[in-house]
C-alpha cells in the first residue's frame, strides 16, 4: 500500500471568528443535513451550529492524543457506570472561546444561541451525584491537561424523565438519542467481543503447564462510540469512550436457517438489551442480572481496549502501572479486577503473584456511600453462571488474600469471615466493595467524615490490616459549568473586580472578600442575585404557571429523593410555618419561596410518597389566599443538569439536611455555595469543611452530629418522646393524621406518619427543633441584608477548596502517580 500523504493540519475549521462561524454553520446545514433557511427547523439548525463547534474540537483532539501517544504519556482511565454529562453546546462554546463569535453569528443569520441552547437533550447518563461527579471530573482532567479518558455505557435510554401527574411522579422514557447525537464519534474498528455464560475448565498447554479456558461463551459485541471532551481555553481534548452493545452475529443462523426467523431476530434484541437502560436507582443495590452484565460488559471492553493501547506503545506487561491508572467509580466496575487478571494470567500467560501485582498497583477504588442496601453483592450462582471465570479467580484471590490475614491475626475467625469476598449466608454472594478494596491501592471517601468512616466501620478491618491504602479526596464540582455558564451576571461581576484567574483557579474567589466592606459591590452582588430570582421566576410561572415574589427568601432543596436526605423534615417545617400564619394570621414570619426538585426511583415507594406529600402541601399553601406570598411551594418536575443550571443562580438558602453520617459527601452543596446561597445544614458529609471554610457565623448547622446518631441508635430511640416533647410538631402529626391534606384520599400520608412513629430511621423527629430554631434565626438574618449579602459573597469567596480541578489534582498526585504542575 502506498504511504499515506501528510498535507498538514486542514485550516478551514481553523477560523474563530463570526464569520467562519457563519460559514461553517450554513455548510452544515445544506451538506450535512441537507437543509436550507427554508426547510431547517430550529433542532437542525441547533444541530448545524453544534457541527460547527464540534469541527474546531476535532482538530485539537486529534492532535492531544497524537501528543499523549507519542510523549507515551501515563493515562488515566475513569471507569463509571455513569456519567450525567447533561448539555455540551454552551460548555464547549464557553471551552473554545468561541461563545460570542458563535453568538453573533446566530443573530446574523436570524438565530438566537439561547433557543438553539435550549434544543440540546441532556446527555442524563447517570443518576445523581456520583454520575454528576464523574463528568465534572471529566472537565477538569481535560482542563488539567490529564491524559485522562472516561469509560461507560452509551445507554439508548438515560435517567426517566420525570412528570408530576396529579402530585405524584409518573415516569416517561428518555430517548435522548432519538434525533441524533452531534457529539459522537462510532468507531466500529474499536468494536471488541464480550463473553458471557460458558464454561470454565484447566487443562494442559501445549508445554504441559496448566492452563485455565472459557470456552462455549455466547459474545457479545462491544461497539465504541466516541465524545470529545474539551478542556477549558487550553486546546486539550480528552475522550469520553461508551459502549453500546450489538449482537455478535446478525442473526443465529441455526434458527434462521430452521426458519425461524423471529427467534432469530429476537435473541438478537436481547443481547442490545444490555445497554438499552440506565438502572434508575441511586443508594440501593438490586442485584439484577442484567446490571452485572452491564457492569462487566463495558469494563472487560474498556480493558480490551486499555491493554490494545498499552500494547501499541509498549512491550513489557508489567510497566502497566506504570503507564495505566484506573480509578473505580464506586464498586460498579470492580469486576475489571478479575477480569484483569484474567488477561494477564489466562492469555498473556504470567504468573499469578506478577499479574496480581499489576492489577493491585492500577486499580484505585472510590467509595460513595455507607449505606448498607447501596453496597453491592452478587449471588454466587448468578456470577457463576455469567462468569464462572471469574468466580474461580475471585475465589482464588480470596484464598491468597485471608491466608495473609490470618497470618496477621492468627484464630481470629469472625475476622476472616467479615473480610472475606464471600459472604457465607443460605446463597452464597460475593461482596464487590471488599473485592474492590482488595484489588486496589488506594481505597478513598468523598468527604474527610465519610473517609474517617470508612476507616472506623464499614472497612474497618481492612483499614487495620492496611491502613496505608486508605485516603480521603474530598468531593469537587466545576466551577466552568456550575459558575460561568450557569450564572453568567455573577462570573461577569467576579471578573470585572478580580479578573478571570478564577475559571482555572477557584481559590482566587478569595479576592472577594475585601469587595464585602465595600457597599457598592454588595449593592451589585445583590443586584446579580435579584436578576437571577426574577428570572427563575418567570421559569416557574411559564413551566408550573404558579406566582412567586421575587423578593422572598428563596429557600431551595434539590436533589434525589430519598428518606435520608429528608425531604420530609424539610416539609413539616412548611407546614409548621403554614400553622404559624393560620394560627395567627398577622404572624411576623419572613416570607420564603420553597422550592423543591428530585427524582424518586421508580421501585422507591417511600420517596414516591415524599413526592406527594410535597406536591399536597403545595397545593394547600398555594392555594389558601389568607396565605397570599408570604409562603410559596414548588416542585419542579424532572430535576436535570440543564435544571439545576438555572436553579442554582437563583438560591440563597441551600438545604442540606441529610441525617449525619449519611450522606458521603454531597455536590449541590457546593454548587448553591458558589453560587452565593448560604447553607442551612447538618454536620454531614461536606458540610463539615464548608462550616470550616466559611466560619459558623457564615452556616447555619443543627442537629445531632454523626456520632450521637449512632449512640442514639444503639442506645435505643423513641421518636415519640420527640414528637410529645415538640407543640409544633404534634401539630404537623395532627394536621397530617386528620387528612388534612388528603381530604379525597383518606390515609394516603398513613405510610409516612407510621415509619416515623414507628422507629424513624433517619432521626427526622429528633432534630425536628432544631431545625426550626435554626430556621428562625435564618430569618432573623435574612433581614439583616447587608449582613446577609456578606455572608452571601463570603460563601463564594471561599468556595475555592471544593473546585473539582483541587479534587482531580490530588488524585493525579496522591492515587494515580501523574502529578499536575500548575502555574499559580
Ligand atoms: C452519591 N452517590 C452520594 N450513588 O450519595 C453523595 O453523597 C456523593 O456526593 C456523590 O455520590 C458523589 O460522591 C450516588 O450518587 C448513586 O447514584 C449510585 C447509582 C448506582 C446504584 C447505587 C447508587
């Protein structure tokens, strides 16, 4: 074949400017879509200015990873079953620099970038906060210059999109793909086999050695497809790499040659099941077999694919830690463990202690929650029958691994049996959070409490059998997405007094905090924030048709549904203050806008029932017209990235009132304080270092503290006591039981008053005070506005810490070996 011909870089896609803008986006339009002014509609030309952006992507991408293959840089592999990438257009527009050349070009040809912004389906390939933690990293590996790439599954149907029928949630089908994808890339000559089912067996090589097999598998084929991921003004751009499934042959000709082609085609839709659907559940495990074939389809594709690469610029296997670093999202992907070893032991034929050696030094493992029914197990015959492979080397790595534990603790059995990678109950399961822990070099919490409790409960005895594997990388967002693009009047403010260092270095925030004695500047900040308000506002009139005053408290709690993270509390302190007015209608109470948005998992009854609940005392206090603005209830429907984006701008109280000890780390938290919200919580997850960076004349704690949870839950709780002890909360009790809010549907919210009578789990009667105590002074201070501006701009200021390009550098310099050098 003759030598392929390099006629440089082609400049065409080189020109930033709004003409090139121009140009580029009409080409688009006619010969990529075969469109003109006349027959384009608004999504082709959202499409057409998104292959605009995308065409000055590619040229940088092509060359960072010609740079990393030849500087055979060290990569770093991001393994996640999720990531909740949300909208790209804005994020790459503000990346490349490209946002107002962009903008003018749209208004030239008669377009406006916001309606065009507004066609992008989010990309919700993730559920909650770990999915969002994972593309926020994303960005700042890109934007760190990391040779960073990210792994998982192209999902053809992402997190549900929720509508709230009648008060309750009803689930539709996300088809974010169906009109198209202008950020992919397939790449079908990456495409790898999978197998599945099968048998395992030993028997001998060839030179008589003992050689392990998995034979009689039924493959699947691993399709690549590929996203740019761009870092911030630097040129960089890394590559989000998801698999999708496809069958291995066309049809199973056996049945098609029987004639039964239905069967044929069926079998063949099956196996595409495997990607189809995002599981919707965020903090609980439920063990289908479809999820652990998902879990193994896309990591033994992503090893395939790291080793081919590994391979292509080295030679010896055991220098792949030093030229492979894997970080386990969790312990969704901890089957690549096995699975490696599987390659290195099973085919490229090294010695079991060499190949473990390899595997323990690139794999590091992140864990996001304590939460007993989220930590996933696998029933024995399940992964026996999927993979009996790698139940052999799980076996065989748990063999090896109790023997030097009961080395070190000699007869201590329950140990043995608390560490083991088995669990010996009626069926035998497999604990994938001890397989992670024993293939990894590094075990890490989100939040240095969750850290500390990793340590002191749930890997207890791993830390003391270990304790050097142990570390602590406090959770981070991306203040480019949740600050620059979000809130746009806010970033411009911040860069006007102290330049824009800060969109590559957060703790420059700390500028600010001279600006808090200076009244015009608060003037302004106050200025930004009003803006904001009455935009959500006129969102909330246009999407739910409900009224809010723009000058109320905006108090808002957003994220997942779920019972420890206490919705609920929050409720009953609505409706406590709803008693208040109605008790005494002259009542000086500070008017607020509640606002409330999250998903409940669809099998998740309880928080289904949270969602009612809400959406029925929004209805009561809504519509009572004694009440007027002074209270104000909404629930926005399908909580999502492009959402939160507007919400965030907008807050000033952030709810985060988990029950503590519960929540590993939580990232809204972050995203209201960069935004100026000041935070009303818990001493919880990351809660904790935002008191300490903010001072606790800056946050309102409250509540029992993590540790007097676990007494009080040993030592016996009676959530009765709380409620006599408590007028206002027997009175919420009261309201709830005489159907005050269910006046059609009689014993509706029963479910809700018995799990609190009856034991309340998560402590909401025990800190129901004091929470109200804290809420009351929170409005004492809220009157106070100068006061309450500072404290506002003191948040931002020194939100710095919780950036997720501090969180990235320390894992690039404490867990995967490929320290950032950056100029401060
Ligand atoms: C979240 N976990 C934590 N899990 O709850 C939150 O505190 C933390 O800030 C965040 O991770 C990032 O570290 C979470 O989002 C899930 O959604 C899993 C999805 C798959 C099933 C198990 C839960």
């Amino acid at each position: 074949m003759s030598q392929k011909k390099d006629f440089g870089p082609s400049t065409i896609f080189k020109d930033m400017t709004k003409k090139g803008m121009i140009l580029s986006f009409t080409a688009n339009r006619e010969y990529s879509l075969a469109k003109d002014r006349y027959t384009a509609t608004l999504y082709d030309d959202f499409f057409a200015t998104s292959i605009a952006v995308r065409d000055r992507l590619v040229e940088r991408w092509i060359s960072t990873q010609q740079r990393y293959h030849n500087e055979n840089r060290k990569r770093v592999y991001y393994f996640s079953m999720e990531f909740l990438i949300g909208r790209l257009l804005g994020n790459n527009l503000m990346n490349l620099g490209l946002w107002e050349a962009t903008n003018d070009a749209l208004k030239d040809v008669g377009l406006e970038l916001g309606q065009i912004r507004d066609c992008e389906a989010d990309a919700g390939l993730g559920n909650a906060g770990l999915g969002r933690l994972a593309a926020c990293y994303l960005d700042s590996m890109a934007t760190l210059g990391i040779p960073a790439h990210g792994y998982g599954i192209r999902y053809e149907y992402g997190i549900f999109n929720q509508k709230i029928i009648n008060g309750a949630q009803v689930e539709f089908p996300d088809e974010w793909l169906s009109r198209g994808n202008p950020w992919e890339f397939q790449r079908p000559e990456y495409a790898v086999k999978v197998h599945f089912y099968g048998r395992a067996y030993i028997d001998k090589d060839d030179d008589g050695s003992l050689r392990a097999h998995w034979a009689d598998t039924d493959d699947v084929v691993a399709m690549p497809y590929d996203m740019p991921i761009s870092g911030y003004k630097n040129d960089v751009v890394n590559t989000l790499r998801l698999w999708s499934a496809k069958s291995s042959e066309e049809f199973d000709l056996s049945y098609f040659n029987d004639g039964d082609y239905e069967r044929a085609v069926y079998d063949k839709v099956l196996t595409e099941n495997i990607s189809k659907v995002l599981y919707p559940n965020d903090n609980l495990s439920q063990g289908r077999e479809l999820r652990l074939k998902q879990e193994y389809f896309f990591t033994a594709a992503s090893l395939a694919d790291i080793v081919r690469r590994f391979k292509m610029e080295n030679k010896d296997l055991r220098e792949i830690p030093k030229k492979v670093a894997i970080q386990l999202n969790d312990t969704h992907p901890a089957i690549a463990i096995p699975e490696l070893m599987r390659i290195l032991v099973d085919a490229e034929r090294l010695d079991w202690d060499t190949a473990w050696d390899i595997t323990v030094n690139t794999f590091a493992y992140t864990n996001h929650t304590v939460m007993p029914e989220a930590i996933e197990t696998w029933p024995v015959p399940m992964m026996e029958k999927i993979l009996p492979r790698h139940l052999q080397i799980i076996y065989e790595i748990n063999y090896r691994f109790l023997k030097e534990v009961a080395i070190s603790f000699p007869g201590d059995n329950d140990r043995l049996r608390r560490m083991s990678i088995i669990e010996e109950s009626d069926i035998k399961r497999v604990r994938m959070g001890n397989l992670s822990v024993i293939g990894s070099h590094s075990v890490n919490g989100v939040s240095a409490l969750h850290s500390q409790l990793l340590k002191s409960n749930l890997f207890k005895d791993f830390y003391e059998f270990t304790p050097e594997k142990f570390t602590n990388v406090t959770n981070g967002i991306t203040q480019r997405r949740w600050l620059m693009k979000a809130n746009v009047k806010q970033s411009d403010l911040i860069t006007d007094v102290i330049g824009d260092g800060w969109a590559t270095d957060l703790n420059k925030l700390e500028l600010l905090l001279p600006c808090r004695d200076d009244a015009s500047f608060r003037k302004k900040w106050s200025a930004v924030k009003d803006g904001n308000k009455k935009e959500l506002a006129s969102y909330i009139k246009k999407v739910s048709g409900i009224s809010i005053d723009h000058n109320s408290l905006f108090d808002i709690q957003v994220k997942r549904i779920h019972e420890y993270k206490r919705q609920l509390l929050f409720a009953f302190y609505i409706l406590s203050q709803y008693l208040k007015l109605k008790s005494d209608p002259k009542a000086d109470i500070l008017p607020r806008t509640f606002i409330l948005s999250g998903k409940a998992a669809p099998g998740y009854y309880m928080a289904k029932l949270i969602i009612r609940f809400v959406s029925a005392v929004a209805e009561v206090v809504n519509k009572d017209r004694a009440i007027g603005d002074r209270l104000k209830v909404v629930f926005l429907e399908n909580y999502r990235v492009s959402l939160a984006e507007r919400i965030f701008p907008a807050s000033e109280l952030s709810e985060q009132i988990s029950t503590a000890g519960t929540e590993a780390s939580g990232t809204g938290c972050m995203k209201f304080m960069v935004n100026g919200a000041v935070t009303i919580g818990t001493m919880d997850g990351a809660n904790i270092e935002i008191a300490k960076a903010v001072g606790k004349e800056n946050i309102f704690t409250f509540g029992l503290k993590s540790d007097e949870i676990q007494a009080l839950r040993s030592n016996g709780y009676n959530p009765r006591e709380y409620i006599e002890r408590s007028s206002a909360l027997s009175d919420v009790f009261r309201l709830i039981q005489a159907n005050f809010l269910s006046p059609v549907d009689f014993g509706l919210f029963e479910p809700l008053i018995r799990s609190l009578l009856n034991g309340d789990y998560f402590f909401v009667c025990a800190d129901f005070d004091a929470y109200c105590e804290k809420q009351n002074e929170v409005s004492r201070a809220y009157l106070d506005r100068d006061r309450w501006i500072k404290r506002s701009i003191t948040n931002a200021a020194k939100s710095g810490y919780f950036s997720s390009d501090r969180a990235v550098e320390e894992y690039a310099g404490d867990i995967w070996g490929v320290p950032v050098k950056r100029a401060k």
